[in-house]
C-alpha cells in the first residue's frame, strides 16, 4: 500500500469508528432510520473530504484526532446528498459505490429522510461540545456557519439544482462552471478551509486554503466527468455512461475531453502552487490534490 | 382583532420582514430554488413556533428583536419538514396552507431541494454571528445543538419515520405516543426552551420550558388530529379527513375522541402550572397554550 493509501486508510479508520459509536438507534421506532443511515454512511467510499480536512489541519497542528467530529460531520453531510442525488426524482440510479442506492433498499421515503437525518446529524457533530473538548465555541460558530454555506442554497444545493434543471434545458460552459463550482467544489472548499478555522488560524490561511479548494474542488468533477465516459461501471461501482443517458452537464460535453483533462491537471497544479508557502507541512495536501486527477475511479 | 391575534401577527411580521430580506437568490441558475423556498416560507402560516419563543424569551428580556434571527431559523426548518412531509413518496398531500403543495407547483426534485436548502439555512441564520450582535457564542452553540437534536433522528425525523411506517403496520397508544413526541413536540420543545437559552438562563429555566413545550407540542398534535376528523378542508387549508384516509397514526384513531379532547385539555392545563412561577410575566405563554386547543384549523 503506498504511503497516500495508507494515510486515506487512518483518515477513513479513525472518522468510521467515531461515526460507528454515535450512529445509534434512539428508538425501536426509528431502528430503520438508523439502519438507513447506517447503510450509506458505511458503504466504503474514499472518505476523501475527511482526508482533506485531516491534511488541511495537520499543517498547522499534530493533534490529528482534534478534527475528528468535524470529519465525520462533513462525510455525513456529503453522504444525505449522495441519497437525496440518488432519488427517483433527482438522478434515478439504481447503484451507488457498487451496492443498491439507499431508496432501492429501503424505499423512496425513507431515503428522502435518511438523507434528512444526515444533513441534521453534520450540524450536530459540528455543534457538539462534549465531543470536542479542546475547541472554543467560536470556532465551533465558525465552523457550522461555513458549512450551512457551503451546503445550502448558495452551494452544493444551487449546484445541485442547476444539474437538475440543465438536463432539460442543455447546458454551456457558464452553467457547467456554475455547477462544478457549487454542486462539488462547495463542500471541498470547506473541507480544507476548516483545517485553518479549526486551528484558529485567521483571514489569510482560510482564504489561501479556500482557493486551494476550490480548485481541488472544480478538477474532482471534471475527473469525474471524464471518468464516467472513459471507464466502466464495475470499476466506477456506479453506472458508467449515466451522465450522457440523463443528458448531464458536463465540462467534457461543453469543453471537449482534451481540454477537460487539460484544465483539471492546470487546476491543482495552480493549487499546489497556492500552498507552497506551507513548504513540507503542505506536502500531504499537494499529495491528494495530485491522486484527485490521477485516479481510476 | 384580539389582543393575541394582534401578538401572532406582530410576530409573524418581524419574521416574516426579516426573511424576506434574506432568502435572496444568489444566481440566476438558482433562481428557481429560491422561488419554490419562497413560495413555501411565504405561504401565510400561523408563525406558532416564533410566537412560543418570543413569549418564551419575554419571560426574561424586554430585548424582543434579538430573537428574531433564531423564530426565522425555527420557521424555515419547520417550512422545509412541510415540503418534504407532503411529497408524493411521503404523505402524497396536493394542498397545504389552501395553496397546491411545493411539488405540485415545482416539481418533486425542486421540492424535495427546497427543503434541503431551508433545513440547511435554519442552521445559517442560528450560527450568524453578523445577524446576532448581542448573543454569545456560547448561546449560538447551545442553539445549534438544541435544534440539529430536536430536528434529527432522535427527534421530528425519527417522528415522521415512524408515522410512514404507521400507516402500514397499523398503531398502538404507544407508537402514536412516540410520533406525536418526536414528529411534533420536538420542535415546540425547542422553540419555547430557546427563549430560555437565548436568554442564557440556566438549566433549571431550560427545563421548565421544555417540560411545558413537550407538553404543548402532544396537546397541539392532538388537536391536529381532532381536527382533521372534524373539520372542513376550507377552513383547514389542507384537505381534511385525510389521516383517516392515508391510515394515521392519530390520537382519536387509539384513544378515542372524547378521551383525546380529555387529554389535550389536561395536558395544556398542566403545562400552564409549570409555568406558574413566572406570574404575569408568563401570561404570553399560557394564552397561547389555551390557544393551542380552542383553535379551529
């Protein structure tokens, strides 16, 4: 296992096992909610968003395990919009991450509120002071509102909207920038920028880290997109060649596909360059910014 | 007008100036989502959930603007539980407030973002430190966490998951117990303890509180019940007899109807005594109470 691997492996051991203790039934009444959370929440995805934040905040600090509750916030929020993406109404897809999508198994009700639950559980995390002792309610403040914006109507939700809508009504370069931007790069955005806002850093680390990004952000999707025409469903563990069937706005339908390989490659070297000032402590962040373009799925 | 309808409606104007104020699209790709967000915030309800915090939090403070960011936050989440409750994989409701539902008018993809987006944003107004001048963030964090566990899935989620299921498992005292707790009360719970914490009273205050808007929350959802049974879809705004019709879990459908008017009854007038110790200052909160059960829709 390479050493990126191996870092993406504790990332994702530390968050699963934190999560696996909080997600728990309230009630005999509501033991299918929790199993329908369960089930997305632990379905084996990269847990990239964690990593990110793990590497964002290690720059400025080594007490790792500090970021923990806010990894797990930002994977379960980035996991209700996976299902609520999913639904019969939205995307319709039958396979996600290899296994059945949350409403095939459990049905369209109680995904739509699995992934409601998910959404509330972020802020939960994110707010929850008896889990994260060595935090000031200030940053805990900063904290939730940077990610109900990241999330919400002028983020990821726009973007999700502007998906939704482009199917029917085709797509240019504008509105598949708009996307990338809010859809994906959003919630990315705020994955690396909390490493400063956790370590109590100011104005100018956040901003720098913000722009990292939402570079990071806009080539994720654009590998992604390239992705879902170039490779194959078994490897994808979702249904390759679904963005063209749904007529998906893409940056390899609008741009071409040598342009789109071009500019994500151009985006996260333009990151690296953004955090060289961090020198060696930046180096696990370069790391995943350069296996986000390289990857196989 | 009567001088608690003239509170209700002094309180629905400042939450209502306030949001229309802030619920602004940020693009012209979103739009669409911030009309059907409007359309539903807008859409002329009682305010219930503003007026028990701002009677709460003037048992304590003449300051009665301060708590205005947090009634439009309790408003925009109870706003986005009725989008999604309607939906057709959910209880299928084509009218709401006398107007076609969300989906009805939008969509179903729109809708169920739509309520995505005003859970999301609930989270933005309590956490906006830019919007709450006089407020500590002690009290922010206490806020947050007070409503992502009321909202979640221990809370109204876990309440309205198991009302769907309800309807085909058929319900006993004990299930409709639960789904009025969690699918109703959670949220009144909130909405009157949160003048207390917004007041950064202690956990005495705190417990009060939530001990009469549990109570509170039970009488209200009974109430509801009541009057699907027997009153008229005009005077309703949503289409009366429907619990029946979708196999509802309600307090009339176990306990009978007399025993429920019993009950709700009984349950205001013990609220009423726990908030006995506050005197006058209290008098906001037990005409609303009294409300609660005399109302006709």
């Amino acid at each position: 296992m390479s050493d990126l691997q191996d870092y993406f492996s504790r990332c994702a051991a530390v968050t699963e096992k934190w999560l696996d203790e909080r997600l728990k039934s309230g009630s005999s009444f509501s033991d299918g909610l929790t199993q329908a959370m369960r089930y997305s929440v632990f379905a084996g995805g990269k847990r990239l968003r964690p990593a990110l934040m793990f590497a964002s905040f290690e720059i400025f600090s080594d007490d790792f395990l500090a970021a923990v509750p806010y990894a797990a916030s930002i994977e379960v929020l980035h996991t209700y919009s996976l299902i609520h993406d999913d639904l019969p109404a939205m995307d319709d897809d039958d396979l996600r991450r290899g296994r059945p999508t949350n409403h095939k198994v459990f049905g369209e009700a109680e995904a739509i509120l699995a992934g409601d639950a998910l959404l509330t559980k972020a802020f939960e995390f994110a707010s929850d002071r008896d889990n994260t002792p060595g935090v000031t309610d200030a940053v805990r403040v900063k904290a939730v509102h940077a990610l109900a914006l990241a999330a919400g109507d002028r983020g990821m939700v726009a973007g999700q909207f502007a998906d939704i809508k482009a199917e029917s009504s085709g797509a240019d370069c504008e509105t598949v920038d708009f996307i990338h931007l809010n859809k994906t790069a959003a919630l990315i955005r705020y994955s690396v920028s909390m490493g400063a806002i956790l370590a109590g850093r100011g104005y100018e680390d956040e901003r720098r880290l913000d722009a990292f990004g939402k570079n990071l952000g806009v080539a994720f999707q654009i590998t992604d997109d390239i992705l879902d025409l170039t490779s194959d469903t078994a490897t994808l563990g979702k249904n390759a060649g679904s963005d063209l069937e749904n007529g998906k706005a893409t940056y390899p339908a609008v741009y071409g596909m040598e342009k789109s390989a071009e500019k994500a490659a151009e985006l996260v070297k333009e990151a690296v360059e953004l955090i060289r000032p961090y020198g060696g402590k930046g180096g696990r962040l370069a790391e995943i910014a350069y296996f986000i373009t390289e990857r196989k799925s």
